[in-house]
C-alpha cells in the first residue's frame, strides 16, 4: 500500500490502457517517419553523395530537416560551412524541444548526453502530448528508439536501391517531408496565437525562398514566433472577449 | 573530403544544440516569455518548412504535384487520418500527379 501511496504522489501510475496508446501513437510516429528516411537515402544518393556518407548523415546527425537541408546544399555546389551552417540552424530548434524536454522528463544527468541525440520534431511532440511524465519519457523512449532503427535502416536501404529506383520524384517522395512537417504541425494549432504565427511564418518564408540562399529563409520565419509575441495583448485579448 | 567536413560539422553543431537545451536549467524556463517563445518557435518553423519544402524547386517556388500531394495530406488531416496514412495519402497522391501530368 505504502509503495503505491508514494508511486502515485509523485507520479499517478498509469493504467495499461494508457500505456498501450501512448507506445501505439509513439510506435506510429516513428514507423511514419522512418519510411521518409527511405526518401533521405535515396535523394542524398542521387544528389551525388556516396553510400556510407548518407548512412553517416542519419546516424550521426538524425534530424531529417537539416540532412535534407544539407545534401541539397552540397548539390547545389556549396562550400562545406556554408552547407553546415544551414543545416546547423535547421537544427537549432531542437534546442527549444530541449528546453521544453528537461522540465517534462527530468532525465538524470548521465543519460541526458544519450536521450540528447533523439531530441527533434517527432520525439518531441509526441512527449508533449502526453499526460504526466511516466507516459512522456515512455513516449520519448519509444519513438526515440523505433524513429532511430526505422531512419537508418530506410536511409540504408533508400541509398542502396536509388540506382535501381530512378527518379525519386516519380514516386513522391519528395511529398514525405512536407507531409510529416504538416502532420506534426497540425496538433500545435489550438489557438489564434499559434495559427498567426504558423500563417506570418509562412508568409515570412516563402517572400524570402527567392531572394535568400537556402535554409536563411526558414531561419527568417523563425521571426514569426517573437514578432507575434510582441504585438500588444490585443489580439489574445479579442479572442477572450468573443468566448 | 569537403563532403565529409560538411558532415562532421554538421554532425556536432546539430548535437551540441540539442544537448544545450536538454542541460539548460530548468529555471531558464520560469520566465513567462521564455516559455511562449519555446512554444511557438516549432510551430514557426515547422509551418515554414511545410511551406518551402512543398513549393521549393533550386530557390523559386513552383506549384505541381507535390503541392497536389500535400494539398491531399491537409485533406487527411481534417478527416482525421492517423499519421502514416497522411504521409501515405501525400505521397500516392504525388506520385500519382505525375504519372499522369508527368
């Protein structure tokens, strides 16, 4: 009983039911986007970068924005910092789900350096939809692990078949990224403040994909979030009144 | 070996960044805006990359099939479709664009 009492005053344990949802929706998760690592693999590939290369990108850097970010970079002819830079800045927003992680999960300091390298979009959010922290770090865990295993293996594979597969384009998969960038935004949209800010990135980055070299144009975006912080309470404000 | 460099800075950048925010103390996060600004930065930035990464063709945007495709997944979403069928749906839907508009 005392076991029990205490279990549930830190943490109420959770029940088997909602265990199995969060291991389902983490395990669906992470197969989801482990299938785009196929279309990783092959356009790293067929963008001109060699097969161990391409493995190396998904173990070592695992964050499918900046990978992508940085194969088209080195296509189009950059120079190796500027390439990194961009991908480096793709990457700095797994910073902010870091910040985010820390207080939910409260990881011990030794496995934070092994937790650190599953921190992007999908762990993240799918941690973040869960209720209480048992479920979060269990939620984490599961799509950290099958989203590790799933990614490298289809890049592996992507890499390997791109030869045979021709054009990448003709079987649409260029349409994964986007697609699971959509699908993990579409949760974060509960209010007015999230869909401005979703809509003046938008704006932002498309205004700039001309006029700047590839991956600035994200990071200008990223202006949305404080820009719509700083405008005066109105607008929050109108939202509470017509409630 | 340029593309090896790329990699390896790669690599470490994106990996020192995510630890930064995992070892941040937590305190960091008691300001209000702080907070907010965490919140909302991923959405900025996902919605960007949905944007650009559905019309970028080399630096001008283009509209084709995989706008089509994408322009399907929203269509998913609103049904409710779970995760892997919405990113099943953009990619036939794509691929299926093609084939027939090539």
């Amino acid at each position: 009983m005392t076991d029990e009492a205490i279990e549930n005053d830190q943490s109420r344990e959770p029940t088997g039911q909602e265990r199995a949802r969060t291991v389902r929706d983490a395990f669906g998760v992470g197969c989801a986007v482990g299938l785009s690592g196929f279309a990783f693999g092959v356009t790293a590939v067929a963008n001109g970068l060699s097969v161990p290369q391409t493995c190396a990108l998904s173990l070592l850097v695992f964050t499918g924005a900046s990978q992508f970010a940085l194969v088209g970079a080195l296509a189009g002819g950059g120079n190796p910092f500027t390439a990194a830079a961009g991908a480096f800045f793709l990457g700095v927003r797994n910073c902010f789900y870091g910040l985010r992680l820390s207080t939910l999960l409260r990881l011990p300091g030794r496995v934070r350096p092994l937790a650190a390298h599953w921190v992007i979009d999908e762990t993240a959010v799918v941690a973040l939809a869960q209720p209480g922290r048992r479920l979060a770090r269990l939620g984490f865990a599961v799509t950290g692990l099958t989203l590790y295993l799933g990614w490298n293996l289809t890049t592996l594979l992507g890499a390997l078949g791109a030869g045979s597969l021709g054009d990448p384009g003709a079987w649409g998969l260029d349409a994964a990224g986007p697609a699971v960038f959509l699908a993990l935004l579409a949760p974060m949209l509960r209010t007015g403040t999230e869909r401005a800010t979703a809509a003046l990135a938008v704006v932002l980055a498309l205004g700039c994909l001309p006029l700047l070299p590839s991956g600035v144009p994200v990071l200008v975006a990223a202006l949305a979030a404080p820009l719509v912080l700083a405008v005066p309470a109105g607008r929050p404000a109108a939202g509470e009144a017509a409630r | 070996m340029t593309v090896w460099t790329a990699i390896g800075v790669t690599a470490a950048g994106c990996y020192l960044v995510k630890l930064l925010g995992l070892s941040v103390p937590a305190a960091a996060l008691e300001r209000p805006v702080v907070r907010r600004l965490a919140a909302l930065l991923p959405v900025a930035l996902l919605a960007a990359l949905t944007a650009l990464q559905t019309v970028d063709d080399g630096g001008t945007p283009v509209l084709d099939a995989r706008a089509a495709g994408v322009g399907a997944a929203v269509a998913a979403l609103v049904l409710r479709a779970p995760f892997l069928v919405v990113v099943a749906v953009a990619v036939a839907v794509t691929a299926g664009g093609r084939a027939v508009g090539g």
